[in-house]
C-alpha cells in the first residue's frame, strides 16, 4: 500500500478528503476498542514481548524486534519471533525454512526474522504461539500485534516513527493511524521513536526510549540508484546518504511490493547506462526471484537504542526463563 498524499499533507484539499472520510476512521478506532474490551487472550507458557505501532507501516518495528530478540538471546534466552507473515498467500501457522520459503508464501519480513531466530507466521497468534513454544521457545517476540487480543502480552512496546510521527493525526482511512494515539499508548508499557524526530507524545508517562538505524557498511564515493517498497522509502534513501552515497535516482514502490521482472530489468537497464549501481533494501531483495538479484546490493540496517541500559531495565523481568514444557 503507497500511503495517500492527504494522510501528511496539510493543504486545503487534503484537509477536505481528510474530513470526509473520518466518520470511517471513528469507526475503524472503536471496533479496535471494542476487541479489547471482549478480549479472552490465549495465555502462552513461554513470555511474549509485542513490538507493535500506531500507523500503517514505515514505524521500523522489525529491526527493534530483531535487536530486542538478539539481547534476550545474548541472556541465554531462547527467543522464536512470531508474525502474521504480512501479504503470504498461506494459510495456518508455518514455521519459516529460509531454504523452502519465499516472500509469497511467509512474507518478506519472516525470512529476515528467521535469519535471526526460530520464527513463525500465523493469522491466528494462538496458534502461532503453541507452534512457537514447540519451537523451543522461552520468550515470544511478536512483530506486529499491538492491535490483536488474541494472545496475552508480558511487555507491549509501541515503535514510533520519530520523522513522520502520526500524520495527520487521523484513523484510517482518514489518517495513517490504527487507533487513536490516546488509546494506544494506554496499552502500551513504553514507547521507542525511531529516527530524529520528536513526535508527541504529550501525557504519555511511561518510560520513552530512542533508536536509530544504523550500517557498518560504508559507501562513500559509490554511484547508485536505489529503489525500495517499504512503509517510508525516504528513511532509505537518507540512510544511504548518510553512509556516503551518492543517488543518482531513487524509485519508491508501495510497501511489499512484488517486482514485476519488466521492473527489475527497467532498473537494471537504467544503472548499466547510467554506470551506476543498484541497491535495495534487505526487505526488498527477499522479494525477488533468484534471477533478478544478480547485481543487486543491499544495505545492511539494524536498530540501535540510544540508552540500551532502559531497554534493558524493561526486557528484566523476561531475563528469569519461561518454563516450556514439550
């Protein structure tokens, strides 16, 4: 999905549609309300951590979760990752074989999760959760789930996109939020902006952490074009600068979206005449075929928390194991 232009524009027009379509959005923020109230959560033996957000996509919630899931590992921890493997054509629960799966059948960022630890995609986070503990699992990281009631929660962080905030405020369709923020945050044990912004976050009296995403790899002196279908492909593009690069284009695509192969040969034909180099995402380059990743780079990100003792402090009580039984 390509978010609409009026979801962060301020112009009459996008006010106009905006206004139109919030009877809708009200609605959309109650039925979340209303779940939460009738919720009968799945109790899993093993602890679940839910790296969730307020907005449609672009938050950066999956390398928060990569990075909580390393430190728990770092304690000893047997962590798996559960997802809802986002735009799957499967169904049930699967556990991810990155060798077997492809971004059609678990999702795209499944296979980047299962790089990491044991992960497993499921509609139903119940059910996900069982197949999880049989994983092995002491602690579930959920990512994505803050607006499912499905399974109970030991710690809910909600990531922030600290540029883009929360739009123009408004639910969807309306707006980029899921529910309203008040509502949201209520549930939320802390809140993670990511990026430089400052979003508000006014009366919001849980503790409020920072991360940044970050490379290894340089690119100084390197021409390139760079493409990507994520939730803000211009977080991207200004990492890619900010690692030294110099972008002769840059293509946006909606979030997760499938390449045609006149696409890729498209760009590839662009950087051959151009003596540039192409370069995606991570999350982009498990979405092609095999064939259309040759001369395709990637950039390498992970999450880094500003003051990774508060992170620490909140993961705590999750450092005594889960008993998991077989």
């Amino acid at each position: 999905m390509q978010p609409p232009e009026f979801w962060s524009r301020n112009t009459w027009s996008a006010q106009l549609i905006s206004s139109a379509l919030t009877p809708i959005g009200y609605f959309h923020g109650a039925s979340v309300a209303w779940k939460h109230r009738r919720r009968k959560p799945y109790r899993a033996r093993a602890k679940v951590v839910c790296i969730g957000n307020l907005t449609a996509g672009g938050s950066g919630k999956t390398p928060v979760a990569i990075a909580i899931a390393q430190m728990l590992q770092a304690k000893g921890i047997a962590v798996a990752f559960l997802s809802r493997g986002y735009g799957r054509r499967s169904s049930g629960a699967i556990r991810v074989d990155t060798h077997e799966h492809g971004a059609d059948v678990v999702g795209d960022e499944a296979l980047l999760l299962a790089r990491i630890a044991p992960t497993v995609v499921a509609g139903d986070r119940a059910e996900g959760a069982r197949l999880a503990e049989r994983c092995g699992a002491e602690i579930i990281v959920m990512d994505d789930g803050h607006q499912n009631f499905s399974i109970a929660k030991d710690l809910s962080l909600v990531v922030v996109d600290g540029d883009g905030g929360f739009g123009n405020g408004r639910v969807i369709p309306a707006g980029p939020l899921r529910e309203p923020v008040q509502q949201g945050l209520e549930r939320a044990d802390a809140a993670i902006v990511s990026g430089n912004g400052t979003p508000s976050l006014s009366g919001f009296a849980r503790p409020i952490l920072r991360a940044r995403l970050a490379s290894d790899q340089r690119l100084d002196g390197q021409t390139l074009i760079a493409f990507a279908g994520i939730g803000r492909p211009d977080k991207f593009f200004a990492t890619l600068r900010v690692q030294g690069a110099e972008l002769l284009e840059t293509r946006a695509f909606a979030d997760h979206h499938v390449y045609s192969v006149a696409e890729i040969a498209t760009l590839k034909d662009h950087a051959r005449e151009s003596g540039a180099r192409l370069i995606t995402t991570e999350k982009d380059y498990v979405r092609l075929n095999a064939d259309d990743r040759s001369n395709i780079d990637t950039l390498p990100v992970r999450a880094v928390f500003d003051d990774p003792a508060a992170i620490e402090r909140l993961l705590a009580p999750m450092f005594e194991k889960s008993v998991v039984g077989p």
